[in-house]
C-alpha cells in the first residue's frame, strides 16, 4: 500500500489528525535518509506528496513523511542556510 494511505489509516487507528500543509507553509522531512531533517517551504502540493523548496533545489516527498518544523518528532538538521557563513 502507498505510505500515505498506511499513514491516514494509522492516524485513524489512533485517533491522531492528519495535518495538511498549505502552500507557503514550512515543512520538515521526516523520512530516514540523506534528506532527514531538511525544512523547506511547500511549493505546490501535488496529488501524493509536497514539493519543498530549500537551498539545494525542490525535493518531492510523500504527504506522511512531511511534517510541521514544530512537531519535533525526530532528530533534526540544521538547514544549510544556517551553516553558510
């Protein structure tokens, strides 16, 4: 099954809202890997997944990996903006 349908059923399970984040809004990725952690702006919404705008380019990532920067859900990266001197 796609990730988002698991991530709407689980939420349902659990009684958690989905949060949607509109166009303009920040957003962190939360999926594993060389991106975890990047906070970017939502760009466009697609029908499956946000594009997020940060220093590197646009990255797609799935609707359940994306989340607001406030929710701390796991570790974070700073962004690389704030690396640059």
């Amino acid at each position: 099954m796609h990730p988002n349908y698991d991530a709407a059923l689980r939420a349902m399970e659990t009684g958690t809202g989905v949060v949607a984040l509109p166009v303009g809004a920040l957003g962190r990725v939360i999926l594993k890997g060389q991106f975890h952690g990047y906070v970017g702006k939502v760009v466009k919404r697609g029908r499956t997944r946000y594009h997020l705008e940060h220093a590197d380019g646009v990255l797609t990532v799935p609707f359940c990996y994306v989340e607001p920067p406030g929710r701390r859900v796991g570790p974070t990266r700073l962004r690389r903006e704030a690396l640059s001197p």
